[in-house]
C-alpha cells in the first residue's frame, strides 16, 4: 500500500547538537518503539527506481562488490601466503591489519575530491589504482614488498565506499532506500563468495600458489570504469554544484559549508566513526579468521571450506536485502538492534560446531551480521551533512575500520595462547572460543550506541533541504529560499496521523512537540 512521502521520525528532533543530554537520552527508548511505516511491497519499490538511478545503482554495486573481493584475497590465502614468505599466519594478517588501517586516508582524499569535484572521475581513479596494486600484489616477492603493496592498496580501497553509496542512493526514490541500501551493503558480501569460489578456482591449481588469484582481480574493475564513463553524475551532486557556481567563488563556498557541518555536526561526526568502528569489528571478526578456524580447528578440506564460506555469503546477501527493507518499516536503529540481539544468540552454533552442520548456523550468523550492515548505507547517508555526504560516509566508514584494523591479529594473537594437539606437524588452536568470545563483546557494544544514538528516517536528499549550505552561500537559485522558508511546515503522518515530525535537516531550529 503506498504511503506519503516522509519526513523524519519524531527521533529526528532528538539530536545531541539540539538539546541538553539528560533530555536526549530520556527520548532513546521512546524513540526506539518501531514506526511501523506502512510501505509497498519490495517489487513495487524497486519499480520506483529509473533506468538512470538502476545504473548508478549497479555500477556502485559492482565496484563495493570488487572491492570486497579484492580484500579478501588475502584473508583466503593466508595460509598460503605464509607458507611463501616463511611467516606464521600472524605476520600475514597484516596484510589485512594495514589495509583497514590506512583505507582512512582514501576516504579522506577520494571524499573530498568527490565531493567538491564530483563522483564520477574520483571513483574511475580509484579503480586504475585497484588494476595496478592488485597486479603488483600479485608479483610480490618478498614479505615487505607484500606488506607496502596492501598498504597502498589500503589508501586505493578507502576511497570507493563513500562514493558508492552516495551514487547508488542521493538520486534513489525515498520509498525505496533501505532496500537499495541493503541491496548496495550485499556488494560486500557477494565479493565474498566470488572471492571464495575463485580463491578454490586458481590457488594451487593452476600454478604459481596464491599469485594468479590476485592477477585475475585485477581485470574486472577494467569493466566497471568503462561502465562509470558511460554515466553522468548524479542528479543531487549536479545541483548542488550548480549553486556554488551561482556564487562569486565556488572553492571558497565548499570551504564555508565545511565548516559549517563541523561546527553544528561534530559530535554525530564523533559519534558515527564510534558505531563504524563496531560495525567493522562485527563483520572482519566474524569472518577474517573464520577459514582459518574452519581448516586450523575442525579439519575442514578446502572443498569444505569453500561450500561454508559459500553458504554464509549466500545467508549475508539475503540478510541484508531483508533486513534493509525492514529497516523503512521498523526503523534502521530498532532493526540494527534486533538483528544484533539474534546474532549474539547463534554465536556459540556458528563457533562450536566442529561437523559440517555448522553451515547452517554459518548462514544464518552472516544473515544477522550482514542484515545490520544492510541498514547502514542509507543510515550514515540520512545521518551526514549533505554538502560532504561522500566524505562523512566514507570517512566513518573507514575511520571505524581503522579502529577496527586489528581484529583478525589480535583474534590471532589470542588465539595461539589455546592450543590443540597437533596434526601432524601443524599446529592448532581455539580460533572458535576466541571469536565467539570476541564477537559477543562487539554485539554489545553495536547494541548500545545503536540505542543511543540519533536516527533520521525519510530525510531529504535535496538541495533546497540543506540549512547548511544555505547558511554557507547566503541564498541559492529558484524555489531555494521558498522550501527552507517553509520547511518547518511540512509534515508527515505516519500510521493515519499517528505521529507529526518536521523536517530536521538543521533547518528549523525549534524543536516541535510529537503530536498523537
């Protein structure tokens, strides 16, 4: 059944730039109850969506989807890898530890150029630079060379998530954002499972151990810069550049809206970095290590490994589409919240089951894992500040992995401190205990700053809907000042006038009493 287009939740209000803290906490559970939205049915949503706004969609998709391939080459090979280099496992992780840490300085770099310069040309640059690290990890010979090769490749793969998604869904219909979103996060998980199945393909089977995998992924992002040349920019970056433009200096404009957004949005900045942080730690604890426990541990043949690793991507792609798509019926902080409290509860299943029957607790934990990430696209998109939406997204998004970077070392490191009898003359360890234990402390924290934190569901993407900007250039073109002028006006009624929220885009500054 369709319904109106919507403004915030009454949770809109409740920011911590807009009022004190004791009065914003008390409004967390309040705000927590599911708005319970009355939306079209998934068909009818994705109809919504335009050829144009389907291509921005699928050349974002397959670029995050080669991305997270590209990233877990490593984290499948690295047995292999040490094996080569003449390191333990630990060494080689690394690799993946330096890859998370310095993907911050993309995100920094490609977000602001992104946003000042554009999505499309700041994207395709990125993806010359996947072709060339990936071809250069591939003819590594020595372990240093190997660790300087991912961390430039680290500074490469920071900069796409953030303009991934703002390319995917700043044109997107607001019906259908959150499953466009979770369909957007699944590009993750899909990599995954090619990067899986492929890894089986090429490693150890066509010569040369580990190298041809990485040679192979240096071919596909050829295709997906052909794919972004052939498309404009988006319609809201377009806009918002033609209203800088309008003014005397245009640099100087980006600069003003910058420090606008930091100084009326610093702490949900703070705050958003914070929950990327657990998100990451969620989903590189529950799956850099988990091969290595699936093979270290319980014995697991590679044909094995492969069909879990398969299956729980398979349980991540669904989870998120689903959970995505629920996220703009319940809200995206309840749905994040539930989903969490369902994975923590099929932890020991996923992590303790020593048989083959842990591919099903395999596909339903990476079902939750990834059904709360499906929320998190168009929720750090609904969260920042609209002149740097790719800067704020991506560098969060990052940030969090930077915080995060170490999760597959220190589950490592912890994990050589319980030891298996041997077999043979390899040695084992209780990789299961530690990332149950691990993954139990990250559910609770991504519970608790998701229930404390602020949720902006149905913001608006427009231009004319951003205070911030206005008070940066001081007017804008036809209509601008008109929508701003009467943003505290409109309204939305959830439910058959359950619930009346203005627009909170920084617009109105006094707060409107929910109203039944």
């Amino acid at each position: 059944m369709e319904d109106k287009p919507t403004s915030h939740r009454a949770d809109a209000h409740s920011s911590p730039e807009s009022m004190s803290i004791g009065r914003y906490i008390a409004t967390r559970l309040p705000t927590l109850k599911p708005a319970m939205r009355r939306v079209q049915n998934p068909i009818t949503l994705l109809r919504l969506l335009n050829l144009q706004q389907w291509l921005f969609f699928l050349v974002a998709f397959f670029a995050w989807t080669w991305d997270a391939f590209d990233f877990f080459t490593v984290s499948l090979t690295v047995e292999n890898l040490a094996e080569t280099f003449g390191k333990t496992k630990t060494d080689i992780t690394w690799g993946i530890t330096l890859v998370l840490m310095l993907r911050s300085v993309g995100s920094i770099v490609f977000g602001l150029a992104a946003d000042r310069y554009g999505r499309k040309w700041p994207f395709i640059i990125n993806n010359v630079l996947f072709i060339i690290l990936e071809l250069g990890t591939g003819f590594v010979s020595t372990y240093n060379q190997f660790l300087a090769v991912r961390s430039l490749f680290g500074i490469a793969m920071g900069g796409l998530y953030g303009n991934a998604a703002a390319t995917a869904l700043e044109d997107c219909p607001e019906a259908a954002r959150g499953i466009i979103s979770g369909m957007l996060q699944q590009g993750y998980a899909f990599g995954y499972l090619l990067a899986t199945v492929f890894a089986r393909a090429f490693v150890d089977t066509v010569g040369h151990s580990w190298r041809p995998l990485f040679w192979f992924g240096a071919g596909p992002p050829v295709l997906i810069i052909l794919f972004r040349l052939c498309l404009p920019e988006t319609q809201a970056y377009q806009e918002r550049k033609r209203i800088r433009e309008a003014t005397p200096n245009a640099a100087a404009v980006f600069i003003a809206e910058g420090k606008v957004a930091l100084r009326k949005h610093w702490m949900l900045l703070i705050y958003m970095v914070l929950l990327m942080a657990g998100f990451n730690f969620m989903s590189h604890g529950s799956q850099d290590l988990y091969p290595t426990m699936l093979s270290n541990q319980y014995n697991f043949s590679p044909n094995q490994v492969t069909v879990t690793q398969v299956v729980a991507n398979l349980g991540a792609m669904g989870g998120g589409t689903v959970i995505g798509y629920c996220s703009s019926i319940f809200g995206r902080r309840f749905s994040i919240i539930f989903i969490s409290i369902i994975g923590g509860a099929l932890l020991y299943p996923y992590t303790f089951v020593g048989s083959t029957a842990i591919i099903a607790p395999a596909f339903f934990e990476q079902f939750c894992v990834q059904g709360a990430w499906g929320v998190i696209p168009i929720h750090l998109m609904e969260l920042s500040p609209g002149s740097f939406r790719t800067f704020v997204v991506g560098t969060s998004y990052q940030l969090g992995n930077l915080v995060s970077s170490a999760s597959s070392t220190i589950e490592s490191t912890i994990g050589e401190r319980f030891p298996l009898p041997p077999k043979g003359s390899d040695k084992r360890y209780q990789y299961g205990k530690v990332i149950c234990i691990f993954m139990g402390c990250v559910y609770a924290y991504v519970i608790f700053l998701t229930f404390i934190g602020p949720e902006y569901l149905g913001r608006h993407f427009e231009v004319e809907n951003d205070a911030d900007m206005a008070e940066a250039t001081g007017h804008s073109g036809p209509g601008y000042g008109e929508k701003l002028e009467h943003a505290d006006e409109r309204s939305d009624d959830l439910e058959g006038g359950r619930s009346k929220s203005s627009d909170e885009d920084g617009i109105n500054s006094t707060m409107r009493k929910e109203t039944t």
